[in-house]
C-alpha cells in the first residue's frame, strides 16, 4: 500500500479481552484470556469463543471501516493462532478467522497489519503501568517461548506473506524492555539484547515468504532513541517502527481539558515520533485513543464529548510524519466513546482523517 495508513485496531476479536467484550467475562472473575478458559473450563470455552468469532467482527464491519474513510486493518493474533493443546490449555485454530478477515480485507481495498499480540509467558505491555499484571514479561525466561513465537511468525508469513491485503507483519505488540538506570540497577522486562536478536532472526524467517514491499515492524517498546543503529544494512527491506501513543494512565498522563495540558500531550506525540524517524525509521502509531485525563469532575458529558473530539482532531494532526496510524479499537459491545472508533471518529468531517 503506497498510501497512508488510516486504520483501526480489530482488538478483542481473536484475543478475547473484558473492555472490549464484557459479556465475554460476566460472572467468570477472569481479568484475560487464559484466566477464562481456566474458569469456563477448555470445552465450555472454546464453545464460546468460537460463537464470538462468528458473529465480533463480520463483513459490514470492513465495509463500515471503509465508509468512515478508514482504508486498514491491525489485526491482534495470538501465539496459538494455529491452535495449541497443552496439558491444561486447549486452543482452537483461528486461521479460518484470519483468512475471512483477509478476503474481506481484500473485497474493500484494504491493508492488513497481522500483529502477533501474546506469547507464551507474556511479553508484558510498555504502555501498561508496573502494577498491573500486563507488565508481567516472563517470556524471555522459558524454555520453548522464543521457539513458539518464532515459529507462529513464520507460518502466518508462509500462509499470508504474498497475499495482496497483507501491508505487513508486527513481530510482537508491545514488549517491555529492561533498562539500565544507573551503574547497578536495571529495570523489570526483556532484555534489549535478547529483543534485537529476537527481532533478527525473525526477520530473516518472515523475509523468506514475504514480498519487499511488505512491511516488517517492530515495536519501539516505548523508547524509541533506544533503537539507533539497528537493523542497518542492506538486509533489511521495509522495516518500520511502531510507536503506542496513550496519555491517560502514566507517568506523562496530562489533563486536555488545560490548553497547557492539551499543548504538552500532542507535543509528546511530535517529539515520539520524531525521535522515531531519527533512529532511522519510518513511523507507524500501532496503537492510540481519545482517552485521556479529565481533571473537572463537574463536566457535562457534551462538554467531556467536546474535548475528546478536539483532543482526536489534535493528535491526527500530530501524526503527519508518520506513515500512517491505527485507532484503538473499532469496536467495543458498550460503545466506549474514547475506544470506539464508531463513536470517536464515526462523525469526524473526512478531511480530518485524510
């Protein structure tokens, strides 16, 4: 695809997620995936789930992207995307579903990003706070995870790496990274070493059934100056960095409704995505929302609607130098205004996506 990407994120459709469907969890207590086989039980399960991917996501979803200007997919798949029977885990295929999402893709003129999005022991999450259990990278550490992931990413190249809607292939969502912070203390999550290696030879593996054109990201693990002077060389064709841009929930959490606070989030886009392309890449934003920080308590929910639309306006500006963006998410059962891009895009003039 020569032109930019505009697309949307297709989360919570072959990962099940309990933001996206709550109905999914109701009266399971389980907080992801592998919590809500363990509660239903594998049978009972993949039962569900399997009526979930029938009828989450259809052909007028892809038809209704396209209506609201919207010309991509980024599409979320798990480790076990080929299906996986373990001792306490059993996962059904989901190959069908992604060859269903292609075709449709493909009917519409569009691109497909395939992100695989978990694997085995977790790769945490960089736009996840410490405390949350997302944060949790144990991935690196066992015995076979480098292995499995390896080897999902080669088979979803072999069986989608020449089809005309393939756009690319993101090699994993958004893995924490240790850092070093001072002389003695690194900080929880992956190894940068292990991740670089990680990424070469998944590189090498997915380049083998995969066109030039088709793109290779990464992901900027929330740093991306960290990631100066890789991947250089005449070798590596078509290889992007993708950066998520949330300003809700950490550290650099601002309040929008503050033409200060407003000013300081998009500046922070800029500045992400420019130290980006100065490490040598171009740009994709896998992942972004209306949601941010709302200090009035005493906002009316059209003034609250208001500022969101202002705030979304603001960061499609803020995403120029990138080569094209992806919204968190298109669709969620409840509607959630800064999630749903039915609602928070839905009624922007198209000039504004474009």
């Amino acid at each position: 695809m020569t032109e930019r990407i505009r697309g949307v994120n297709l989360s919570g459709w072959f990962i099940p997620e309990p933001w996206v469907t709550p109905s999914l969890f109701a009266a399971t207590g389980a907080s992801n995936d592998s919590e809500l086989q363990s509660a239903l039980g594998a049978t009972t399960y993949n039962e569900r789930l399997r009526r979930h991917l029938e009828t989450f996501i259809s052909e007028d979803d892809f038809r209704r992207i396209t209506a609201i200007g919207l010309n991509a997919v980024r599409l979320p798949v798990p480790w076990y995307a080929f299906g996986s029977q373990g001792e306490s885990e059993v996962y059904i295929p989901l190959v069908d579903y992604i060859d269903r999402a292609f075709e449709w893709a493909e009917k519409y003129h569009m691109g497909v990003l395939l992100d695989l999005a978990t694997v085995p022991g977790g790769q945490g999450d960089s736009n996840a706070t410490p405390s949350t259990p997302e944060s949790t990278a144990a991935w690196h550490s066992s015995a076979n995870g480098r292995h499995i992931a390896l080897n999902v990413l080669e088979r979803l190249a072999a069986r989608y790496g020449m089809r005309e809607g393939l756009l690319g292939l993101e090699l994993l969502d958004s893995p924490i990274m240790s850092r070093r912070r001072g002389f003695f203390n690194v900080t929880e999550g992956i190894p940068s070493h292990y991740l670089r290696n990680f990424y070469r030879d998944a590189y090498e593996l997915v380049r083998l059934h995969m066109a030039d054109d088709k793109l290779v990201v990464f992901s900027a693990s929330g740093d991306p100056a960290a990631w100066k002077h890789f991947m250089r060389g005449d070798k590596y064709e078509g290889v992007a960095m993708d950066v998520h841009l949330y300003h809700y929930r950490d550290e650099h959490a601002q309040d929008i409704t503050s033409p200060r606070g407003l000013s300081a989030a998009i500046a922070r886009n800029r500045k992400l995505i420019k130290e980006a392309r100065a490490a040598g890449f171009p740009v994709i934003v896998g992942e972004w929302s209306g949601a941010a920080v709302f200090a009035n308590a005493s906002m009316t929910p059209e003034g609250h609607a208001a500022y969101e639309r202002v705030f979304i306006s603001n960061e499609l500006a803020s995403f120029a130098d990138a080569r094209g963006w992806f919204f968190q998410t298109w669709k969620t059962e409840k509607r959630i205004p800064a999630w749903d891009a039915r609602v928070a895009l839905g009624t922007l003039e198209r000039a504004m996506i474009d």
